[in-house]
C-alpha cells in the first residue's frame, strides 16, 4: 500500500506507525550531538516543520516512562532513518534522557488572563505526562506535594513560571539522568501579547519560565526551542550567555527546515508527478536558508495531496492560508510614497536593499520601517538574495521567494485599495466630468495612482480596472466597461438611468513616455469619432454625450475632451 501524505500531522511517531510519507530530516540528531549548545533557538517561518521536528527529537531522546512505570518502546520508530547510519556513538544516545516538551501555542489568547491559564494548562499537562515519578523514593513528602499541587492546576501563577526547573530536578533524580527541555512556538504568546495589548505583563512571565529552565538550571542537559522570530537578549533571554540562536541566515541546521530540491523531486516521483516538478518550483521554492535553497514544506505537501486527486488542478496559495498575514496589512496600509514604490519593485521581481537585525522585539516592530522589512524577512514573506557588510552593518538584497508569496501581497494591496476606493468622495471626479474641465479630472486620477500599489506593469487593463472601480457606485451614473457601442467596445460609459439625463465616454490609451501623453489622448478621440462609439447610445436616446481621450503614463493622467 502506498503511503499517504501527512497532511496535518505534528507527532512523528503517529506518521511513522501509520506509515505516512515523511522527509528524513533525522540528520538534525547528529548535527544536535556534535554541535550543540546549551540552549538552541531555531527561528523558521510558520509551518516549517519546526513542530514535527521537536516531535522527532523527543522520541529520539526519551526515555519514556507511563504512568505505571512500564518503558514505552520507541527505538523501532529510527529504523532505516538518516541518523542510524552514523553508528553506535550516536545511537547510544537513543531513549535514555528524560524530556519535557513544552509548546507555547496555546497562549494565544484575547486577555492575559486566559493566555496565562492556557500556559499553566500545558504545564500542568506535562507534569501529569511525568507523573511516574512521585512513585520515585528519591522525591521527599514536599517535592511530592509541590509536584501534585502544580499537575492538579492548584498552585499560583508564579508557581508555574518557576515550574519547569522544578520539573526537571524531578525527572533528573527518578532517570539519573539531566533533562533535556524542548519549548516549541516560543514567541506565539509574545507575539499574541503585542496585537492585544498586554505585551510587557507577558514578557516578564516568559522571562521567569525561561530564567529558571534555563540559565542556571543544574539539571539541564540541553534545550531546543523554536519560534518564527528571535526575540532579543533584553527583552526574555536577559543573562541567558549559553543561548545558540540558528535563524534562516546561520549555516547550521540549514537543511533541517524545509524541503530540499532532491527531496522535492523524490516526493513528487514517488506519487508519479515528475511532470509537475516545474511548476511546484515557481510556486514554493526560493526559500534560502544558511546556504540551502529551500521549498516551502508545507505548500508541497498540499499540492501534492490535492494533485492526487486531480493532477490538472493548478497550484494554489496553500501556505498564505493559515494565517491572517496582518503585517502585510500593516505594511500596505502604512505605506508612504517610498514604501509603496518598493512594494512595487518587489513585485515586480526586483530586489530592495536593506540592513538586516536579528534581533527585533514584537514592540519594536513598527518602530521604523527597517524593522518592519526585516520582520518580513525573518518571517517567510521575503527572502535574501545576496548580502554584504558595510561600515559594520549587514546588509541584504531582499526579494520576494516565489509565486505563492507574490499572491500574498496582491491579494492585500487588491483589498487595500478596494477598501480605500469605497471611502473616497468621488462627486468632484464626476463634476469634472460633466463641466469638461479636464486639468481637474486628470490631477484627481494622478493622486489616486500616486497613492496607489500596482502589479500590473501599467498595461492598459490596470488602468481601465483602476478607472471603472473609482468611477463605479459613485452616484447618479451607471458605469459599464467594454461593452458594444457603435463599430466597437468603448472602454468605459458612464450614463445617467434616464436617457433625459447624460452619457460620457472615456476611451483609455497608455503612452510609452511622458512626452507622448497628448498623442495618445488625440488617438483615443480619434478612435471613438471612427468607430461611432455614441452611436448606440443616440439610439437609446441620448443626446447630451460627452467624449474624452484618457492617456496614461505610470502614473500620470491627461484627459483631452472632443470639442463639437
């Protein structure tokens, strides 16, 4: 039986025992035991495979004890992976630590209050997943108490913060054994506390959890956390000097994360999908991380999934899905004219420079617009295609990774606009309209382009889109786009709901240079006389028409009427 694709499962033992297809990223253990520090943060973009990665590292690592002291068996789940060909030396390592996995995701919340509930919940479940050890002779009458009042929810929220050290001594004295600490999604309650407003009440418990798991921790073998962002020294890793930080630039671990190109081409042939390797490329590749070109995990897994069932349906935008992607909002709304030209450039597939910071905090963020450019860059929504080092600044050429992204900020600017065409008051574009005073018609339109995001390359249907929404719903007028006049489709006809009333016609050309603007409104009148545009409607019953020629050029209007 084929194995099925592992679409919304984080455990690796669940995809291993239902035998689901999984990418071998167990070389990351032996990179772990040659490499490692004493706390290890990898920051990667959501839906990375950071989840299923601590899941493998756990079942690596532990010793796993049930509630009534029998030894879960786990060793079977490695076979044939990457990691056993390394030998003894490193397979000794297998099952033989205590573990605590701890992931952060469940504090976003509304309120502190029940982000900080949500976190004492998850605690109190991992002490409950270790309770084995209260059988232990090693633990005193207290110990066992504090252990009982923190599995059962009783113990005040200090308590909590401090727990995970406390935890650890525990499992260290029952496995003679130091602990290893895994924290998966670490930033999600500091990023959920910035959005919500209680930012620096949840950074002060996350600092104390970490302190004391952490820092001084005797019973510490290593740690692994993951998150999207790091998170500055100052702000919850205050004193942490042990702390190795791998975000997407560090050379180590870089293939850990993500797909690989071979490891995309042999998940596509195993499913007999050869034929689709280019354009999954287009779509999901363009990641760099250290040094490795990267595709996006988890968009291949759901075309994959999806092309299964129909091998025509197209790539779709999988991965900008799962999330509200709110900075690009912030980013497009926010935008000044400087801004809103290099959303362009991106888009248009070009590169924009910019210093690169690890180190930016959630509060931070809106700071200044580098912080902003480089949030967007730790995160996934862009990615880094050359650097350089000037006056002891790093540098990047950011660009967009690929299509599915490029969707991203389409979609956002679309809204965005719509949104902001909706709330203009047009009566003096179309009071310009109906008097023919021209130089007043084209200045309103230029403002709008100046203060609008394009992707179009300023072809003739980004105008003519452009125009009809800022001339539709704008009162008395009935607006229609290309349909049959005469000899031919005038691009845009605005006209009253009686025929006592007025028709305008505006026929759109785009001019290759500034200077050839008025040509191109000439030709334009000239097209509308030659085709009998108002033809139609005179027979409609019509007699107030108005003609104009409307010429572009990036983003400048002119508008010449027809003088009778």
């Amino acid at each position: 039986m084929k194995k099925t694709l592992a679409i919304g499962f984080e455990d690796f033992k669940e995809i291993i025992d239902k035998n689901k297809y999984y990418v071998d990223k167990t070389e990351m253990i032996h990179e772990l035991l040659e490499h490692a520090g004493k706390v290890n943060l990898y920051t990667r973009p959501r839906r990375f495979g950071k989840t299923l990665n601590l899941s493998m590292i756990r079942r690596f690592f532990e010793e796993e004890i049930r509630a009534d002291g029998g030894k879960v068996e786990n060793g079977y789940l490695f076979d044939g992976l990457k990691i056993t060909r390394w030998g003894k030396v490193y397979m000794n390592h297998q099952e033989k630590y205590p573990v605590i996995n701890l992931s952060l995701k469940a504090a976003k919340q509304p309120t502190y209050e029940m982000a900080i509930t949500s976190l004492m919940d998850e605690i109190a479940k991992e002490f409950k997943r270790h309770r084995y050890v209260l059988s232990s002779k090693e633990l005193t009458e207290n110990d066992c108490e504090r252990f009982m009042v923190l599995m059962n929810r009783k113990a005040e929220a200090i308590e909590y913060a401090k727990a995970l050290e406390f935890l650890s001594a525990c499992l260290t004295q029952y496995h003679v054994k130091r602990t290893i600490i895994l924290i998966d999604e670490y930033d999600v309650p500091l990023e959920n506390a910035h959005f919500e407003g209680f930012y620096e009440k949840m950074t002060g418990f996350i600092r104390s959890l970490f302190e004391s798991a952490l820092k001084t921790n005797l019973n510490l073998e290593f740690a692994v956390i993951t998150g999207c962002l790091r998170i500055s020294r100052e702000s919850i890793f205050t004193g942490l000097n042990n702390l190795e930080i791998h975000s997407v630039i560090s050379p180590w671990y870089a293939d850990a994360f993500g797909f690989l190109e071979m490891e995309v081409k042999e998940m596509l042939s195993f499913y007999d999908l050869d034929d689709k390797f280019d354009e999954v490329k287009s779509w999901y590749d363009g990641y760099r991380f250290g040094k490795e070109d990267i595709y996006n995990p988890w968009s291949i897994v759901n075309y994959v999934n999806i092309a299964l069932a129909n091998k025509e349906t197209p790539p779709q935008p999988y991965w900008s899905n799962t999330s509200s992607n709110s900075i690009i909002k912030e980013l497009v709304e926010n935008a000044d004219s400087e801004v809103r030209q290099e959303i362009e450039n991106l888009i248009a597939g070009e590169t924009i420079k910019k210093p690169v910071y690890e180190d930016v905090t959630y509060d931070s963020i809106y700071e200044s617009q580098d912080n902003l450019w480089n949030f967007l860059y730790f995160t996934g929504y862009l990615k880094a295609d050359r650097e350089s080092f000037e006056e002891d600044a790093r540098y990047m050429e950011l660009m967009i990774p690929n299509r599915e992204v490029r969707t991203i900020y389409k979609r956002t600017i679309l809204t965005w606009a719509d949104k902001k065409v909706k709330g203009l008051e047009r009566t003096e574009l179309i009071q310009s309209l109906e008097e023919g005073n021209c130089e007043r018609f084209e200045k309103l339109i230029s403002e709008q382009l100046l203060d609008t995001i394009s992707f179009f390359d300023y072809a003739e249907n980004y105008y003519h889109g452009f125009l009809a929404g800022l001339l539709k719903g704008a009162g008395k007028y009935l607006v229609a786009s290309n349909c049959e006049s005469g000899a031919g489709r005038p691009d845009i006809i605005l006209k009253t709901p009686s025929v006592r009333g007025t028709a305008i016609i505006l026929e759109l050309k785009v001019s290759d240079t500034f200077q050839g603007m008025e040509k191109e409104c000439q030709k334009a009148l000239e097209q509308i006389e030659e085709a009998d545009y108002e033809s139609g409607l005179r027979a409609e019953g019509y007699s107030d028409i108005k003609k104009y020629g409307v010429s572009f050029y990036r983003k400048e209007c002119m508008v010449r009427k027809y003088l009778y």
